[in-house]
C-alpha cells in the first residue's frame, strides 16, 4: 500500500512516538498551548533542575520530578518524553543565557572598546557560571554518554566562539586590535580558557572584582590591546 499522501510521523525529541493516550495529549497540548499548560511545563523544567541539581542525572527519577512540580506523571509525559527531553530544554536556557554574553546593554560588544567591552563581557560570562554551575556540571556529565546534550554543548560553545569573534572583527575594523590577530582562533582560545577558569573557580574563593579585573587582563592582553599601568 502506497504511503503517499500520508501525514509524517511525529517524534519527541527524544525519539519516542506517542501513541493511544500519550498522543492525544500531546496533540491537545500542541493545538491549545494554553497559559495552563505553559505553566504546568514550566513547573516541570524548574522542578527538574531541582532534583538534578540535588540527586544528580543519572539518579534523579521521574517519580521525583512530578512530585516536586506537584503535578501527576501523565502531566510529565504530556511535555516530554525522557529525562534527557526537560535536561535539553534547561541547557538550551542556559545556552540562551550565553548567547547573550557578548552583548552589553543589549549592543555587540564589538560596538565598544575593548578595554569598556571585555570587563563586561568576562563579568557576565562569570554571573552565568555562578548562577548555574551545578546544572552545567551535569550537562557535562551526560555529554559524555548522549549524542544528543554532547551535539547541544558543542553548538553552544561555537555560537559562543561567533559572537566574539564577531566583536574582535570589529574592533580590527576600527583599528583597536591588531588586524593580524587571527580572529577566530584567538576566540576560540578565549572561550576554552573561559570555559577552563570557571570549571574549576570557587566563588568566594578569591575577591569578585580580583577574578573579574584579573581574567580581563588577561583577555586584552591576549588581544594585543595595551594595558594601562595600575596608578
């Protein structure tokens, strides 16, 4: 019998495709996406990171997950189909959060100098790590076993390594940073050092405008911009 002509499919971004009840909740939930329902999910994201945060992936359970949420499992499985399903959508919020890194004032930090534009951007780049550093933890952790959340960091880190090397572009336009500098290279390595600094950083463990003046040398430095001497 031809196939031709017939609906496609659907799967969950985990690859499971409802049937019987399942599909007709998600089917309501699609066509209605009700404020309700966007509640409901959000409840779910939020109770998650709880318990991943507090039991870690692997042993969080998604008994713990509705509990938490205060919703019944079914509700869970109207949102999303796995564990690893919630753990995509709180990486791609904490994505989110880096895309925004290089702005400033919601301006291409490229648009600033870089001795106003760096301070900021490695201060904001530290306020995302601090606020998430646990959840991060994990999504490193599951990237080593998940094609998937591996795939979601990767594309996170080189949209990362875009918008900055967006910025060093820029400031190689207006003649602020030697035009020789390889531009993506060196984001790429400002980035990798970044991401090296705050996988191990302790807040607290050293003075906040110490980590944040001292990283910033060091990325201006590697920039080739020239450094006022302290007075």
């Amino acid at each position: 019998m031809s196939s031709q002509g017939a609906a496609p499919v659907r799967r969950t971004p985990g690859g499971w495709t409802p049937v019987g009840t399942a599909a007709s909740r998600r089917t309501a939930h699609e066509s209605n996406g009700t404020e309700r329902g966007r509640a409901s999910r959000r409840k779910i994201v939020e109770a998650a990171r709880t318990v991943f945060e507090r039991d870690g992936f692997f042993d969080a359970r998604i008994e713990d997950v509705v509990a938490t949420a205060g919703v019944a499992r079914g509700t869970f499985y109207t949102y999303f189909s796995t564990k690893i399903d919630v753990l995509m959508v709180i990486a791609g919020e904490i994505n989110e959060s880096f895309s925004q890194v290089a702005d400033v004032d919601h301006t291409a930090i490229g648009s600033y100098p870089p001795e106003v534009a760096v301070p900021a951007y490695v201060e904001r780049v530290l306020d995302t790590c601090r606020e998430n550093a646990r959840v991060m933890e994990i999504i490193d952790q599951v990237a080593t076993t998940d094609d998937t959340v591996r795939a979601a960091r990767r594309h996170a880190r080189d949209l990362h390594i875009q918008v900055l090397t967006a910025a060093i572009l820029d400031w190689q336009r207006a003649d602020q940073v030697p035009a020789d500098l390889p531009a993506s290279v060196t984001a790429d390595a400002l980035v990798s050092m970044m991401e090296g600094y705050t996988r191990w950083w302790t807040p607290g463990e050293q003075p906040y405008d110490v980590v944040v003046s001292s990283l910033s040398a060091v990325c201006l430095r590697s920039l080739g911009v020239a450094l006022r001497p302290h007075s």
